[in-house]
C-alpha cells in the first residue's frame, strides 16, 4: 500500500465507525457511551482528515489552493492509484 | 442534501480482471435485491414514516446503500478493465459487451435491466418495514451466493463486508418495528395504518 492508501484507510476506518454509531443511535438516542464514543472519534479524525487534505486534495469538494481546481484530480475512488 | 466524499466506504484493489465474476455481481448493482433497488425503497419509503427514529434510520440506511451502490461499481468496473477481445468472448462477456462495452449498466446477473418493480413503497410502516427486513436478507443471501463463486481475496474482502451490512441493516430495521409498536395498541397492531390514521398512536406521544 502507498503511503495515501494508508492515510485513506485510516481515514475510512474512523468514519466507518462514526457511520455505524450513528446508525446504532438512530434506535439508541439516550446512550450516553455511545454518544461518547461518537465525539471521541470525529476529534481523532478531523486532524486526520486535514492532513490527507493538505497532502493528496480535497475529500469534499473546497478550494484551498487557490491556483488550481485539485477536487477534479484522480484518482476517483473506484480508481487503483497506479492507473490514474 | 447529499454531500459527495471522494472515497470509497470500504477500499477495493482488485488486481486480477474476471468479467465471468462481473457478470454475477452486477446483479447487486441493478438486480431484483441489489443496493440500487435498496437506496431507491428507503429513500422513497422516509417520507411518510410516522416516527423520528424510523426518518433517521430509514434516512442514513438509504444513504449507505449508495455507498454500496458505488462499492459493486467500482467491483465490476475494476474486473473489466482493459480486457483483449479474446478474454471478452471466453468469458462469456460478449453479450454483454455487445449492448455496453464495458460500461456499468444496472441490471441483473441474467441480464435484465433495472426496475423500480424491485422496490414496494406501501405508505404503511408495518408493511414497509418487514419489506426492508426481507430486503437485506435477499441482499445476504445474493451475497452468499456470489461468495461461492469468488476466489480472489480482493473481491472476496469487499463482498464480505457488505454481506455484514446487511445483517447490521436488518438488526436496525427490527427495533425500529419494535419502537413503532410500543408505540401502537398492542391487542390490534394491524387495525390502523399509522401513517394515515394518526389517532392509533398511543396518548404518551
């Protein structure tokens, strides 16, 4: 794995757990662990986020560069980093 | 409002092509239980559920789907890729080739193209939900079926986790029919619809 692979998996890693959290929320609103559990994860990966972001581009469409439009950069995600 | 993120749910690296493998899969693209069908029946099903629990999950559910949605895509365009003309007919893909080249074109293993047949949207949340229930345990099964025709690690991987989605969906969907009865008259759950005939609900609503 490239090292933008790593970071991405990482990244991925921390939302998967966010998204099924909140899924268990939905039926589950009064859990205080849980709750818990939900900000301690988005704190670890904001910085995570950020990071990716600095190095590899936007993951939501931003403009941060302000020379050059880096959103429409491969690779898309169905795409192997090596082809694009 | 849909926000798009540029990264898969789940990351999917197949080295190896296989069109005989992406023949079978793309029926979870656009076949009879696929994440097609399954975003398009939530989506469409939120709108006249009675209770917040079931907005929210019915909500975040059907946005996961698309995520799947784009997950099988990304399967199937990645064991197409680049493929000689040769591996086209010994795979048996031609036919398919024939009418999309290597596009991805939602339909089922055996071809026939997607339908909003495949989805029930009865306004109901009894009925709506013990639709969804029997929803992911079609996809489980779909996927338990393609995992008898995988061999390659790569498809293998992504493959498994959807099939445990799906039982995570369906354990979500079931206390949501539980929150919604406790709410109900429990000598008659079925004698109302609780979309349309709001005085069903209990008074502690």
């Amino acid at each position: 794995m490239t090292q933008r692979e790593i970071m991405l998996k990482k990244i991925g890693m921390y939302k998967f757990a966010l998204k099924d959290i909140a899924l268990y929320l939905d039926t589950h609103p009064h859990d205080e662990m849980m709750l818990r559990k939900y900000d301690e994860y988005e704190s670890i990966l904001k910085p995570l986020v950020e990071d990716f972001e600095e190095k590899y581009g936007p993951l939501t469409v931003s403009v941060r560069n302000k020379n050059r439009f880096l959103w429409i950069n491969n690779p898309w995600p169905w795409e192997n980093e090596e082809d694009a | 409002m849909f926000v798009y993120e540029k990264q898969m749910q789940y990351p999917i690296k197949i080295k190896r092509t296989n069109p005989q493998l992406a023949k079978l899969i793309i029926s979870q693209y656009g076949g009879p239980d696929g994440e097609l069908g399954a975003s398009l029946r939530y989506l469409s099903q939120r709108y006249t559920m009675p209770v917040k629990e079931l907005k929210a999950t019915l909500t975040d559910i059907g946005v996961e789907e698309l995520n799947h949605l784009e997950m099988i895509g990304t399967i199937v365009y990645q064991l197409t890729k680049d493929l000689s003309q040769e591996e086209i007919k010994k795979a048996g893909f031609d036919a398919y080739f024939v009418d999309h080249t290597t596009g991805v074109y939602p339909s089922s293993a055996a071809g026939v193209p997607f339908t909003a047949a495949y989805i029930q949207s009865k306004g109901d949340p009894i009925t709506d939900l013990h639709e969804d229930m029997a929803a992911e345990q079609k996809a489980r099964t779909t996927y338990d079926n393609i995992l008898r025709f995988c061999d390659d690690y790569d498809v293998k991987d992504p493959i498994r986790f959807l099939r445990a989605r799906e039982i995570v969906h369906y354990q979500r969907f079931g206390e949501n029919l539980r929150i919604l009865t406790d709410k109900l008259d429990s000598k008659n759950y079925y004698q109302f619809n609780p979309s349309f005939d709001k005085k069903c609900f209990k008074k502690c609503k």
